[in-house]
C-alpha cells in the first residue's frame, strides 16, 4: 500500500469562519462537501470538519485522513498487520474511504479517489 499524501484533520465550531482562516494561511481555496451530517472542506493539507456533537465525537477519535491508491488494498494490508477496520469501505462524494484502528490503538481514515459506481 503507497500513501500519496495526508491531510491534517481540524474539527471546528464554525465551518465558515475557520475556512476563510485557513485559505489565508495556506493560499489554497476550499473545496467544500459533506458525508451525512458533517460538512467538510479541504484546504490545502488541512481537512476542517464540522457537525453535530455525536458524529464530531467520533471524529476527533481520528489521528489523519490517509490518501492511498485504492481503499480495498488498504482494507487488506491493514488486516495482514492486524488493524481492525472499524468502518467501510464505503463511498463518499470524492471516492471511496476506511477507518481503521491500527494496532497501537491509533485510528486513521484512509481515502481514495475511485470511482463508486452511484
């Protein structure tokens, strides 16, 4: 499994007003979308999430978002090593994503890119 990059991942009160701080620090602009009740946007290296208070607990469990080639090669690496998948594969707006628990107990989501077939 190759990892292609990370995005430093930053809970937030206030979507709006965090991305507007971000697009300056980074001279990237947003790329908004939302997964459920929890709207995102990526800047840069950084991925801002915001939501209700039950999902956005789950969330800052999260060490990183991961980006690799394919998910389901990720899925099978992680449990050779004996990571517990605790969610997915499943498909999102931009591709495909996991998260798993590696075994040191730190968790990470890893995405993709591909194509979902919706």
């Amino acid at each position: 499994m190759e990892i292609l990059g990370t995005s430093l991942r930053v809970c937030v009160d206030d979507l709006d007003a965090a991305i507007g701080v971000y697009e300056r620090i980074t001279g990237a602009e947003a790329a908004r979308f939302a997964q459920g009740p929890v709207s995102a946007a990526a800047v840069g290296p950084f991925l801002l999430l915001s939501g209700p208070p039950g999902p956005m607990e789950i969330l800052r469990k999260v060490v990183a978002t991961l980006a690799v080639r394919d998910v389901d090669e990720a899925a099978a690496t992680l449990k050779a090593v004996g990571a517990e998948i605790l969610a997915g594969p499943t498909p999102t707006s931009i591709g495909r994503n996991l998260v798993a628990r590696h075994p040191d107990g730190s968790v990470f989501e890893y995405v993709d890119r591909r194509e979902t077939g919706r």
